[in-house]
C-alpha cells in the first residue's frame, strides 16, 4: 500500500457506515487483518493528531479473530507492557465498531491503564465533545442510568444496540443476530457489505460514504 493509498483508506474509514466482509479462506484472511491494522495504524495517526495533541505514543496494532472473552463483550484489548493493541474483529464488522474500539482504547493509552473510571469517562466525554460521533456514543453508554434504561447486564443486548444505531440511517431496523450471534443478513440483502479483498485491490474511497 502506497501512503497515498493509506491516506485514502484512513479517510474513507474516518467518515464510513458499513460492514467489513472478511475471506472465509484463512491465508487470505490473515492478509486482511494484517490490511486492516494498517489502516487502523493510520487511524491511530489521524486520532493521536486530532484529539489527543499528538501526545500519545505508537502503539501496534493487531486484528485478530481469535478471541480470548466473551463474543460480543469484548471488542478491543489495550496492553500496556508490550504496546500493542487487539482489535477482535467478526466475518463481518461495522467500521463504526471499529472506530469506537480504536477510540476507546486509545483513551486507555492515555491514562495508562485499563479502568473505566472518572478520568477514562471525562476523557471519551472531552473527545465526544470535539465531534467525535462514536466516542459520543460510548459517552452515552457510560453516563449514569444508560444500563437500566437500554440494556441487560449481558454485553449481547449492548451490541444489539450498537447495531440497531449503525443501521438506522437506512430507515431499516432488522434484527441482525440469530440467537447464536449468526448474521441473519445474505450478502444479497446488505448493500453495506464491503469485502475487504476488493477494498485492498483499489486505492482510494468510490463507495459512496453517508
Ligand atoms: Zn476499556
């Protein structure tokens, strides 16, 4: 990938609403990931500029499927020893979630630690302040009230959630999971989907973006 194929990828994923479809072949699916944390690393960029001065250091980035927690719970892993941060990616993904994991554990990079405390709130708070959509979303999801009103103490429902938002730009409300935490969509049916194999083979955005 050439910088300015990064620099278009970054953009692209800055503004994006739609899902990531990832190769079922597992050589291809590595390649992806390792696609996507090179996007993600210019997000880390972009983000570090635009919200935190600058101040935070280059942390890698790993996408993985491998996930060491609960399915839907977990979405990101911040670990301070060896710098690295662990994006947990589905078949398929929104490029939201994606943000807001990025977002989410770059405050813990700030702080240095892995609470979700005062500081760690007033932080996501400040950067949803200066416009960030998705730190404005995990802003809601930690004020006080939020788990009585909207969801069930299980990190499922929470995620339910999160996709209803993601899809009601669409005027469209479907029930994306089965019980089992299957997509219910056909690729057929989800105009969202972009395969991440196409998006590798081209440079700069041409879907059109919200
Ligand atoms: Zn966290």
């Amino acid at each position: 990938m050439t910088s300015e194929e990064l620099a278009a990828h970054v953009e692209e994923m800055l503004v994006s609403n739609w899902r990531l479809g990832f190769s079922s072949q597992r050589d291809e699916r590595v390649q992806q990931f390792a696609w996507l944390a090179q996007v993600l690393t210019g997000l880390y960029a972009h983000y570090n500029h635009a919200y935190f001065g600058d101040r935070l250091r280059p942390f890698r980035i790993v996408v993985t499927d491998e996930f060491g927690d609960a399915r839907f719970s977990t979405r990101g892993r911040y670990e301070k020893a060896t710098r690295t941060i662990r994006m947990y990616v589905l078949d398929r993904m929104w490029t939201e979630g994606l943000r807001l994991t990025l977002i989410h554990e770059m405050v813990h990079v700030l702080i240095g630690n892995g609470w979700h405390g005062k500081r760690f709130r007033a932080e996501i708070h400040r950067i949803a302040e200066m416009g960030h959509e998705d730190a404005a979303y995990e802003d809601w999801t930690l004020s006080p009230g939020w788990k009585g009103t909207v969801q069930s103490a299980d990190g499922k429902h929470r995620w339910k959630a999160r996709s209803k938002r993601a899809v009601d730009w669409e005027g469209d409300d479907p029930d994306l999971f089965d019980e089992e935490g299957h997509f219910l969509l056909s690729e057929e049916d989800d105009p969202d989907l972009r395969r991440v194999g196409d998006l590798m083979s081209r440079g700069g955005p041409s879907a059109p973006s919200r």
